[in-house]
C-alpha cells in the first residue's frame, strides 16, 4: 500500500520526519524539536482528537486556512517560524510520494520586518561588572565566570559551551575546537589569555574530581554535564548581582551581540566578524553594522549648502 493511501497517526508521522531531520538534512536535535513541536501543532489543527492522519487529502485550502489560523495567535515572526517547518514537512511528504508539491507553493510569503531589531551589546564596564559578579573564590564561581569568559570573549551559544569536552582544549596552539556549531562542522577557535586563565583556573581549582570529559559540569546531581538552561540561569543570577537590569535576563545571546559590536567597533571587517560568530550567512552578520556607530559616522556625506 503507498504511503498516500496509508492512515497513520501524527506521532508515527512525527518519528519519521524526526528521522529525516536528522539523517537526511544533518539537523541538531535541539532544531529537530523546534520543527517537530511546530509539525505536531498543525496536525494536531487539521486532525483534532487524536484521529488518523490521511495527509494524501491534504489541499492548498487547508494550508491557507491553518495559516490565518495562526496568523491571530502571535507575532509575524512567530508565524515565520511555524510555517517554515510545515513546509519543510510537506516537502518530506512530496519526497515520500504522499502528497503533491503544490501544496508546498500553497504557503503564503510571511512578510516580517529584516533587522527591524538591532541587537544592543553591553559596554566594557558593564561586562566587567558581570564578571565580577562571580565569587571566584569558590568551585561554582570559578565554573560560572569561565562559562561566561566562554560566551562574552569567544562568542559562543548556551549550546555550545554546555557540549564543551576536555579534549577540545588543546593547551599547545592555544585554541578551542567546536563540534555543535549549525554547520555540523568542528571549528577551531584560538583561545584569548583571560579566557585560558579562567578555564585553567576552573580546572585546577573547582572542577569536581572524577567528574566526566565534559569541562563544565554540574557540582551536584552525579557531576552531569551543565544544561543549556543552567547556563542561561548562571548569566541571569550574575545580571543580578552585578545590578545590571535587563530586558530579557535568561537570554544569553546579549554577550554574542558585545563580542560582534566590539570586533567591528577595534576595526575588523565584518567577513571576520561573521567567522568568529560561525554565521552562515553573511547577512546575518550586516545587522551589526547598524549599531557600529563609530564606523558609520565615517561615511556620513556634509549636508549640502547653497551658496548665496
């Protein structure tokens, strides 16, 4: 029987398209949840009660009409990210012969506006007053000032440094190797001074004896390795005691922002910039320039003046 004429329920649908993300389009679990979550709110839409998905049946006009749908219950970029997944679920579909692609072309263009906000990086005295936040005089302080060493210094995602090993510290050349950066590629990134000393101090001094090869690892609860949640709680608690005030304080990616205005605003060209950041596309790193307030003041034209 094909798979168009086969009644399945949303979550054998579901371990499928999981398995696809992750065998054929290379994605990291944390991104296969996010896109599975979203595939699992538009069946759950078209096939309520738990009732059996015949996705064959599927037509443009449902694919419009679970987009108005969504459309009311947030923000356009919101939308932007729902639809996505389902399209890059019925693309699945047209692969597996179930449906047409047609229905692909259904989804409508989510109009958002690009770069509409800038991110805001902090001030050197802002970051030294978050790092200084930390008591380095015990083990969790001394972890919790490395990992944000690791974030402001370096650049890098919760993510990132939660998935941190012993032996991506290669002490000879001076540099870290990343291994969950988008690409699935490992990266080397050279290793700053305050960062190493941070790193070396932890390790020395604070690290739990016989915990595993993750180097930042949970002082209690069996030394398991620090969670992405931990990590963004770490730079909340510091926002706190520092007194900084923040918008949104468990997010993390405030210290990639500082790490990207600080580079363009020493000089370095953005290509650069966008390197150490690990972005794929270069235009996600250009939304940078439009806080780099220092180098824009440089083209700016004299207003004309008529002369008399």
């Amino acid at each position: 029987m094909s798979d168009s004429s086969t009644s399945r329920s949303a979550e054998d649908w579901l371990a499928d398209f999981t398995s696809h993300l992750r065998d054929a389009c290379g994605m990291l679990p944390s991104t296969q949840g996010l896109y599975v979550r979203r595939v699992r709110n538009f069946l759950e839409s078209r096939y309520p009660h738990g009732t059996s998905c015949h996705l064959g049946e599927l037509t443009p006009a449902d694919i419009r009409d679970y987009v108005r749908q969504e459309a009311h219950k947030g923000t356009p970029t919101r939308l932007k990210n729902y639809t996505t997944a389902v399209r890059a679920f019925l693309r699945y579909l047209v692969i597996r012969g179930v449906c047409d692609a047609s229905l692909v072309a259904a989804f409508p263009r989510i109009p958002t506006a690009h770069q509409a906000n800038v991110p805001k990086g902090l001030s050197e005295t802002q970051v030294q007053a978050l790092l200084r936040s930390f008591d380095r005089h015990t083990g969790t302080g001394r972890r919790d000032y490395a990992v944000v060493q690791c974030l402001v210094r370096l650049g890098l995602r919760a993510g990132e440094v939660t998935a941190l090993c012993l032996e991506d510290l290669d002490w000879d050349s001076r540099s870290l190797r990343l291994h969950t950066n988008k690409e699935r590629r490992p990266t080397v990134l050279p290793l700053p001074d305050e960062v190493a000393a941070a790193i070396r101090a932890y390790l020395h001094n604070g690290r739990p004896s016989g915990a595993g090869r993750h180097l930042f690892v949970q002082h209690r609860n069996e030394h398991a390795a620090l969670s992405k949640d931990m990590v963004r709680y770490i730079v909340a608690r510091g926002w706190r005691h520092s007194g900084i005030t923040m918008p949104s304080p468990r997010r993390t990616h405030v210290l990639r922002h500082t790490l990207a205005t600080q580079l363009l605003n020493k000089g370095v060209d953005l290509k650069r910039v966008a390197d150490i950041l690990r972005h794929r596309k270069l235009e996600t790193t250009l939304v940078y320039a439009h806080v780099d307030w220092t180098h824009l003041t440089e083209v700016v034209q004299p207003w004309p003046v008529t002369l008399p």
